[in-house]
C-alpha cells in the first residue's frame, strides 16, 4: 500500500470525499435526533399529556432502531453502504411527512408512528455509516474519526431545537396564558390546534430536503469498503469463530451502550423540561439542549486534540464515565434556586441575549461533556476483531440505541412519582456500568 492509500486500498481523494459526505449524514442525524428536545415540551402542551407521556416521543423514536437494526444489517449486505443510505434518507422523508396529518388532527399516536419511521431511517444509516466511518481508516484513530464526525452531528443538534423552537414556540408565553386563561373546551382546542399545526411547514421543508439528499448520495462517488476482507487481520484465533456470540467485549459492548444511549438521550432531551419544572421560562429554557450539545462539542474537540498522541481511547473512555457520575451527582444535590445569567447568541436573530440558567441545570448540560467520548471510543473497542462479523456486530450495537427508548421513559415516570431533579439519579448506576467497560470489560475474551 503507497502512502496516496488508506484502509481498505481507498485513495486519498476518496478517503476525504468519503469523510465529507457522512460528515453531512452526521448533520443530519444530529438534527433530526436533537429535535426531540423541542418536541417533549411542545407535544406535551399541544396533545395535553403528563411527564410520562411524553417522554414516549424518545421512546417511539429509539425503540426503532432496536426493532430495525437486524433488518438494516440485511439489507446493507444486498445493497452496499451507499444504497443503503440513500434509502434510509426516503424513509426518513416518509417519516417527516407523517407530521403533516399528525398535526392537522392533534394525534399523538401519529405523531409516535411518524418519530418511530423516521428513527427507522435514521437505525440503516448509523448502522451503515458507523463501521464506515470506522473502518475506512485506521483503527487507531477511529476514535478521532467518530469525533470529528458527532461535531457535525452535535453542531447541527445545538442549532436544531432553537431553530425548530423558533417556529413553533414563538409567543409561547402568550399562549400558555390563553390556555391558562381559557375555560371553554372548544376555544382551547381551537389554540392547541393552531400551537400543533406549527410543526407542518418545518416537517414539509426535512423531508423535501432528505429525498433530494437521498438522490444526491445516489449518484455520487462513495467506495464501498469490504468488511469481511477484514478477517485477514484479525489473527486465527478470531477467524475461526462461528458465531457473533464468541466476542464477549461486543455483547457487554452492545449493554454498555444500551446504558450509555440511555444517559445520552436524558442529557439533551430532559433538560428543557426540567429547565420548566423549576421555574424557568420558556424563552430561556429553549436553549438549554443547545448547551448540552455544546458541551459535547467542546469535548469532541478535546478528543481529536488528544486522541492517540496524548491520550488513548480506553483512557478517554475512563475519564468520561468518572465525569459523567460527578456531574449526575452535582444535578441531584444541587439547589434548584442557585440561579445565574450567562452571554448567549441567539442563531435565529443572532441577537446576545442573556440566558438564566440554574446551577443544576448546568450540570445536566456538562452531562454533555461526560458523553462526548464515550460513543467514539466505544465503537472501536467493541469492533475490534470482528472481521466478517462487523456488519451484524455493528446491527447488534445499534440496536442498543434502544436505550434511549427506555431510560428517558424510566426517567419520565420517576419524575412524575418523585420529583425532575430526583429521576436524575437513573444517570449514576448507569454510568457505572459504563464505568466497568471502560476499565475490565472491554478486554474480555481478548
């Protein structure tokens, strides 16, 4: 191999086309993901539900991936990597334009088949583009690949729930007064049909621009990167395993990032709601997943900074769980009254603004930093030696997104039984187990 290849014989010109154009897909993900932390809030005014009904929109939204992840790996080994994309991009079209009667008729159950297809298309791309992204270059420096790749992705999920809160949150305080205000039923029907029907033209525009997304990568020049040729460099030993249940470092892999999806999806999607369960207004509140992602960002450049020349994957891996049970902590006793301001750019208006934010809240936000690393590093130790099982590994791994389905909804109902601030403490045993992986786990069987 000449110093103009990389892995897998690809050229250097395919190699940084390849990594622009699922850099893109990663902006995508972050976007569409990222809304969630809108829509919580919003559909819980709009469909009148409680805590624990709404965090079904997290819950119809990964549980897909858990349902799809197998199928997604079968179809990948028809169709290759790129068609495979392109087609999860139509299904998440398809699942965008399933807003538009969910809105015109206020059903929440319509609007949780709508999140579930768009997750679906979402569970052929990240199991697609993930082993891509990993398996194109080096190993070593996977990790620093994935980061560079969840800057894209949490750069567009910082700017996605403020611009999404924009459309369909203005004059938000006015119409919780209206509501409030309003005792006849027809006439409050007749606000929450006008707050639902907000969602229409934004969901319209995703999903316009998703199938031509869809048709662009259709006919662009992606290489196809062959993982079963991998079995030539995973020694004997591993060539001569029959069976994907023969790694144990992926299955614990596989429940680690169960907990650690779970612990993800609370960070960004819990933090505007609990922001308003303590008192702070909308008009700040909104920002707060954009704080979240930008912690993440922060760490991700961290990450590419450090990763490998200072610090390697298992040890960023260490140092993020031991983040993530400080700042849970910090969440559960700190005082909801400890109350500050901070600088913010408003992107919509690109106005300063000065944003009230409560110390705990902070921490939920932090909880951001503690995450960065962790799926980075994740992916390559839990594929490490795969070989000609790397495609159904990674289905396996993205499976695990389901996490995001079930936790947040665990932590929904402990708020409802308990209080916001005390359902955070779901985040520490979780941590924990991530904790594990990263110093014994993720060397078993090896």
């Amino acid at each position: 191999m000449t110093n103009n290849n990389y892995s897998n014989g690809i050229s250097r010109k395919d190699y940084v086309f390849s990594i622009s154009i699922i850099g893109l897909f990663f902006f995508i993900f972050g976007f569409v993901t990222w809304l969630n932390g809108i829509l919580i809030p919003f559909l819980r005014t709009a469909c009148e539900l409680n805590d624990f009904e709404a965090y079904f929109v997290t819950f119809a939204f990964y549980v897909s991936y858990f349902v799809m992840a197998l199928p997604s790996s079968a179809l990948l080994k028809k169709t290759g990597f790129k068609n495979g994309m392109s087609i999860g991009l139509w299904i998440m079209a398809a699942g965008a334009l399933v807003f538009i009667p969910a809105a015109m008729t206020r059903t929440f159950g319509l609007f949780l088949f709508g999140l579930f297809v768009e997750g679906t298309g979402l569970a052929l791309l990240q199991t697609a583009s993930n082993p891509y992204i990993t398996i194109i270059g080096p190993r070593e420096t996977a990790a620093k690949r994935i980061s560079i790749m969840g800057i894209a992705n949490k750069f567009a999920g910082a700017i996605a729930p403020i611009i999404l809160a924009s459309i369909i949150l203005k004059d938000s305080k006015v119409l919780e007064l209206k509501l409030k205000a309003t005792a006849d039923a027809a006439a409050r029907a007749g606000l929450l049909d006008e707050l639902a029907g907000r969602v229409v033209m934004p969901y319209l525009v995703m999903a316009v621009i998703l199938v031509l997304l869809g048709l662009l990568l259709k006919f662009a020049h992606l290489p196809e990167v062959d993982t079963d040729a991998e079995d030539e460099t995973v020694g004997e030993s591993n060539a001569k395993k029959t069976s994907i249940w023969q790694f144990p470092h992926l299955v614990l892999g596989v429940i680690t990032l169960f907990f650690y999806v779970g612990v993800e999806v609370i960070a960004g999607d819990s933090i505007i709601r609990y922001g308003q369960s303590i008192g702070i207004a909308m008009e700040s509140a909104k920002y707060f997943t954009s704080l979240t992602l930008l912690s993440m960002v922060i760490g991700y450049l961290l990450g590419i900074t450090l990763i490998p020349k200072y610090l390697s994957q298992t040890t960023a891996l260490k140092i993020c769980t031991i983040l993530g049970v400080i700042f849970s902590l910090g969440i559960i006793f700190t005082p909801a009254h400890l109350v500050f301001t901070i600088p913010f750019i408003d992107i919509t208006t690109l106005h300063s603004i000065e944003l009230i934010l409560p110390l705990t809240v902070l921490f939920v936000a932090l909880m951001g930093l503690a995450n960065s690393l962790i799926w980075p590093a994740m992916w390559p130790l839990a594929l490490a030696g795969l070989g000609r099982f790397t495609k159904t590994a990674s289905a396996m791994l993205i499976m695990a997104i389901a996490g995001g389905a079930l936790i947040p909804l665990l932590y929904g109902k402990l708020a409802v039984v308990f209080s916001t601030q005390s359902a955070y403490w779901i985040c520490v045993p979780s941590y924990l187990i991530i904790m594990y992986y990263a110093f014994i786990g993720h060397k078993a069987g090896k």
